[in-house]
C-alpha cells in the first residue's frame, strides 16, 4: 500500500492494546478492529505496541528488537510506522503536529473489541455471546471479513514468510499434512461459554486424527500447541508423523508467553510461524483459540473442524444433571459451611436458606429487568423482592428507597438494562446511582463520571437522573433529581425531558454494572501503597478532571455563594486547603466496620497534617488554612493549634462517627455544604488531602493544583520543593 500524504488535516489513529494480559493473536484482532474503526472516522492507521500496555507491560516486547512489537514481525498497516510519524511531527516545516494523532480512550477499545457488532471477533463472546444465527454462518461472516482486511492492511515482514516457505518445502512438500491445534494453559480461565472455555485434550482429537490418516496413510501431521507434554504424547502415538516448530512451550497451566523466562520475540515469532504453518495445511483440526482462527483468515480456502463448537452447548441431559445433581450438591456443601461456621449469626443462615439456591438467584436476577415491565404482576414481585433485599442489607430507608423506585419505574415502562446485544435503537443513557443507596455526595458524583465515561464509549447521550431512588439529599422544596439542584444537566437535556421521549430509546446500566466501573486504569483500584498504586489514582484523577471539564456545570447560586466566600476569605492570601475525613470512613451507617481494606477506611488524625501545615508556614508566614472536615473535633484541634490562621465555613459537622449526609435536616443544604467546601478547596494554592472524594474531586475541578494524598509516604526533605510550585 503506497502511503496516503499527509497534510494538516490529516487525523492519524495510533493504535494500541489496553489488554497486556493477552496472547500474540489479540494484538493482531485489535489491529484489524481499530483498522475497520479508520475506516468507518476517515482517519490513517499507525500500529504502536510499546513495552507497556495499560494494565501491564507487553510479553512479546524486546527492547533488543525495537520499540514497536508490531515492527519485529509485519509491515506498516498504512505505509507509516509510528517511529516514522514520531519524526515527521519533530521536523519543524512538516504540517503533522501531535494535534494530528488520536488515541482511543480505554473503554473505547474494549468497546471495539467487545461490544461493537461490526467488529472481528475469533470466537463468540461480548455482544456475541449468544448467538441469534447458525454457529457456522456466524464463523463465516467474521473469517470472510478478517480475511479482505489481512489482505489489504497485514503485510507480514518478508524473513517470517521465507522461513515459513523453507519449513514447508522442507516437511511439508509431497505429503499430505493435517493441521492440529491444542491449546492448553490459559484456555480454562476464559470467560466465555463453558463450551468455549473448555481445554480439548489429546485424546478428544485421536478420533478425527486416525481418521484422517485413514483417508491419507502418508500424511504428516503439524502439531502446533503450547504444551510440552502434548507434543511428547503425540509422538508416542504417532510416530514418524508429528512435525513441530515451536521450542517455548509450557508444561504448566501457564501460558508460555506470560513467563518471564525466554526471548520476547521468540514467542511472537514462533506463534505467528505455528499459525502461517497451520494456514499451509491441508486441513486442520482446531479448538476455540485465535491461532487456528487465524490460519483460517490466512488461507480462505482451508477446511477446518472446530472441536469446542463439535462438543457445543450444553444439551437436555447435562442441564437436567446440572440442575438435579449439580446445583444441590453446591447449595448443600455451601450450606454445611455455613452450618459449621455460623460466626455470622442465625439471621444469615436463614438468608442463605431463603436466597441462596442456584435456581432462586438466577430468578432473582430475571426479577431485575421486570420493575419496567408492562405486567404488574411481575414488576410488584420484583418490589417485593427488593424491598425484602434492602431488610437483609439493613438499609435505614428501605420503604422510602422502594416506593421512589416504583414511581420511576412506571415512567419508564418499555425501556431495558443495557447490553451489548440490545444496543441497537437506544438513544439515551438514563445515569442513576443504584449500585450504592448509602452513597455520599460526591461518591454519587463519581458514579456519574464514571458511567458519562461508559456513555462516550457506546454513542449514548448521558442524562443524569438521581430521582430513580430515595437519596439523601433529597429536598421536598426542591426538585426531585437531586442532580439538578447542583449542577447543569450534562448534555443539555434535562431529565424531565426523558418522560416525553419513547422509553424503548432509554437505557440504564445495572446496580452491579455500576459498581464495576471505575475511571483508573483496569478492573478495580489497587489497595496497597506503592508506586503503581499511585500510578492508577493519578490516571483516575487525569480522567475525572478530563470528564469534569467537559460536563459538569455547578449551578449559578451555588458559584456565586462559593464566589462571595472566596472574595471575603480567601482572596490576596496564600492557601493551603486541608480536607480531613473523620464520620463513617471507618465505620458503616449501623455501626458495623467497613468490610474494605485499610487504605480505603483508614481516618488521618489532624496531628498528622501538622508536619506539612507547619513547612506550609515556614514557606508563608502569613499564609492561611483552609479545612474542610465532617468532625468538629478535627475542626477545634485545628483552631487550637492555628488559631486565626483557619478559615473554614459554617457547615454542620459531626460529634460521632455517624456521617453529616445521613442526619436529618435540609437535604439539599447538605449537598451545597460538601460541593462549597470542594469548589473552594480547588481554588486554594495547595491542597493535603485523604483517602476521600471531596478532596479528589476538588483535584478534578482544579487538576494544576499542588496536592500532598496524606495516605502515601511521602519524603518530607521534599516539602520545600513543593510549596515553591
């Protein structure tokens, strides 16, 4: 391909991986998914797989090789490489700038990868977990398609093609070779279907082997596998017959690439040669695995048999020996257990006897999507179920939170859960924070962030609704969406707008789905104290100041309340913002402790603030503090200490570990309480926080300011360099 001339309009896509934990034919199907994403935004493809990815480093990197992966084994997909594009931008008459180059968010490319229905997917998960046509007109589609982009975009480096030629004209000439892929290791961990997931051993493919031998007695047979004691079980079974090129191979449930130990490059290498090799086969014998898929992509013409898709989903018998044998005998041993451990009480065991079947939680599950439903019948059983659900959690409002959540739902009958396989016509992603009733202020607002973050990455127009539940800022003189007594609606559309628009344009993400979001980098936040660990809150905080910018616009009153504090108190004086969280950091709503790791719950005295308030002051003698905290305790510890150095406002602040938000009183001026001391927290010079949302999201308003997190170690020899930022 003769590359494309680029100019100041020229939109180049740098495309990268966010999956490190992955094998070498996952690199190349984010390749071929990015490539039909260039085509669909007009925009040039340019491949970068450096020695990092986002959760991870890169296991087929050798520095030794170069910085780019994809340069060690193929072509520029677009005729420029990324080392290319990199000098092109630092040449000073060239029209490309860095303004010219595009990288997709993370959710994007898991969105592309796994959500998108135009996407290439090697076997069947994400939108296309369960599949609404024919097993093998499905493989068609994705093979057909794979196949005309490798043929236009993937041009493999020319020594790869000349040692595969050399081993086929070597082995391969004047016989008739089955192919045979065995994946091992990691296949069992895979989180598709069962069917799928399952390791086909040896054994399972003997059958159609012998077979083939049959039909062709001087065959030869390529095993390409990532198991050293499948190779050594074949030969013995077929001797004179096996042909093998791989050395790397594991004799654990550790796939090869993932060990330390071997050459980087040599595992990329040797995979890609297994899958060219299997593609020159006359037939192959495969599982569900990207290498046998790919050798189908390689060569159109190749006939294969797939042993995962032969053994299928399970049939009538193993669901009626599932249900009968299996589930029972689950629920019985996680009974006993309980039985013998009843460290929990009674209560739970009874819990556990009502809900804990296999076949009642599947019905639970179901009950969900029903509050929209059009039967009554089946959205008051789900109520029922709900309201029984808060009782088990202890919940301090469950009627309160059920009834609000009736009367929302009968606005929205006809509108869905959201999922990949009913993406299609939805519009509108309606944001709620029923993944946590007890949620504080600004935990609600990061359950925003972070699901605005999920409707950029799937097309949907976001519209906060905060009415869906009971919350604790309600306000009876106020609107009901608590959302909107604070700030702007995000996309202009207010949610009042959504009770005239058709509900089957709507959808909402599940408590559970909810609560898996986050807008660090990975699963989930890391709970220890170290430098990666920081790494993903430095990456979150970049994120939240990113989504905040764009949509979050806090209500005039309020900006002009903060402004007139700031004007009066502020103002001409060096500031150093001091956040302490005291109330339930530590401990529930009833009393009980956090069921969370110590990072997370731990609550910072004053005292410990005081080695930093002091440096502060050794820097600014006239410098002033500006706390903001939920215990008056941390407040009058400070006043003694600092005296007419503080300045604080006059929000309610608790005596007792019991939250400020969960006290009676005016809802709404709750809210404006904690969003005031945020917005003026942000406007200080310095900022010492804790392990808490206010002073995070203070971060998010004001992402340039100086921040201490009191809660990693921190050398005080550099105290001095940083209050001369």
């Amino acid at each position: 391909m003769s590359p494309q001339e680029l100019d100041v309009n020229t939109k180049i896509l740098i495309i990268r991986i966010n999956h490190s934990n992955a094998g070498f034919f996952a690199y190349l199907s984010f390749v071929l998914n990015q490539i039909l994403y260039c085509e669909k935004n007009n925009l040039l493809p340019v491949v970068y797989f450096g020695p990092w990815s986002v959760d991870g480093p890169n296991a087929y990197h050798d520095p030794q090789k170069g910085e780019n992966m994809w340069d060690y084994h193929f072509e520029p997909v677009a005729g420029y490489t990324y080392k290319e594009i990199q000098a092109l931008i630092k040449e000073p008459n060239h029209p490309i700038t860095e303004k010219n180059l595009i990288y997709l968010e993370d959710d994007v490319l898991s969105y592309i990868h796994a959500g998108d229905p135009d996407s290439i997917y090697n076997y069947p998960y994400g939108y296309y977990t369960d599949l609404e046509e024919s097993v093998n007109s499905w493989y068609d589609r994705q093979r057909k398609k794979a196949h005309k982009l490798i043929e236009k975009y993937i041009h493999i480096r020319k020594e790869i093609i000349d040692e595969t030629d050399d081993f086929v004209k070597k082995h391969f000439e004047g016989y008739n070779v089955l192919g045979v892929h065995i994946r091992g290791t990691d296949k069992g961990s895979a989180s598709e279907a069962e069917h799928i997931s399952n390791i086909i051993p040896p054994e399972k493919y003997y059958p159609y082997i012998q077979n083939y031998i049959e039909q062709h007695p001087s065959s030869k047979i390529f095993l390409a596998t990532d198991q050293s004691q499948f190779v050594e079980e074949m030969k013995i079974k077929y001797p004179g017959r096996i042909l093998t090129q791989s050395t790397i191979l594991s004799d654990s449930r550790v796939n090869s690439f993932q060990k330390a130990d071997g050459n980087n490059y040599q595992k990329g290498k040797e995979v890609l040669l297994d899958c060219l090799l299997l593609s020159r086969c006359n037939y192959l014998l495969k599982c569900e695995s990207a290498v046998g898929e790919y050798a189908l992509y390689f060569n159109a013409d190749l006939e294969s048999l797939d042993l995962n898709e032969l053994s299928g989903r399970a049939n009538a018998y193993q669901k009626l020996k599932t249900f009968f044998l299996v589930e029972p005998y689950i629920f019985i041993k996680a009974l006993a257990q309980k039985v013998k451990n009843q460290d929990k009480g009674i209560s739970d065991l009874f819990w556990f006897l009502l809900t804990g079947y296999p076949l009642i939680r599947r019905l639970y599950d179901r009950l969900e999507a029903t509050q929209f439903s059009g039967s009554s019948f089946w959205r008051t059983l789900f109520f029922l179920k709900k309201y029984i659900s808060l009782l088990r959690n202890k919940e301090e409002i469950p009627f309160q939170q059920v009834r609000q959540m009736a009367i929302h739902s009968n606005k929205r009958k006809g509108s869905q859960y959201y999922s990949f396989r009913e993406a299609r016509g939805k519009k509108y992603l309606e944001i709620r924070t029923d993944g946590d009733p007890q949620a504080a202020f600004f935990a609600q607002f990061l359950y925003v962030l972070q699901q605005l973050r999920f409707a950029e990455a799937n097309c949907l127009t976001p519209v906060v609704n905060l009415n869906h539940s009971y919350n604790y800022y309600f306000d009876q003189n106020h609107k009901s969406n608590v959302w909107e007594n604070y700030f702007e609606p995000v996309a202009n559309i207010s949610s009042s707008r959504l009770d005239k628009i058709d509900p089957r344009t709507i959808t909402f993400l599940r408590p559970e789905e909810q609560r898996r979001l986050f807008l660090g980098e990975g699963d989930q936040p890391p709970v220890n104290y170290d430098v990666k660990a920081k790494q993903w809150w430095l990456k979150q905080r970049e994120m939240g100041a990113r989504l905040t910018s764009k949509y979050i616009r806090v209500r005039p009153e309020i900006l002009n309340k903060v402004n007139d504090f700031f004007e009066a108190n502020i103002k001409g004086h060096k500031v150093l913002g001091m956040h302490l969280r005291g109330t339930d950091k530590s401990v529930r709503f009833d009393g009980k402790p956090h069921e969370v790791p110590e990072i997370f719950r731990r609550i910072i005295p004053p005292e410990e603030y005081f080695p930093f308030i002091d440096r502060f002051l050794i820097h600014y003698p006239e410098g002033k503090l500006f706390v903001a905290t939920d215990q008056k305790q941390f407040l009058l510890t400070l006043l003694e200490r600092y005296g007419k150095r503080i300045i604080h406002t006059n929000a309610i602040r608790s005596r007792t570990k019991k939250a400020v938000f969960s006290r009676s009183g005016s809802g709404y001026e709750r809210g404006v309480e904690v969003l005031t001391d945020t917005l003026l927290l942000s406007r200080c010079d310095y900022l010492i926080k804790c392990m808490s949302n206010v002073g995070e999201v203070a971060v998010y308003f004001n992402p340039k300011i100086p921040v201490i997190d009191t809660f990693y170690p921190f050398d005080m020899d550099e105290l001095d360099h940083f209050f001369q930022k």
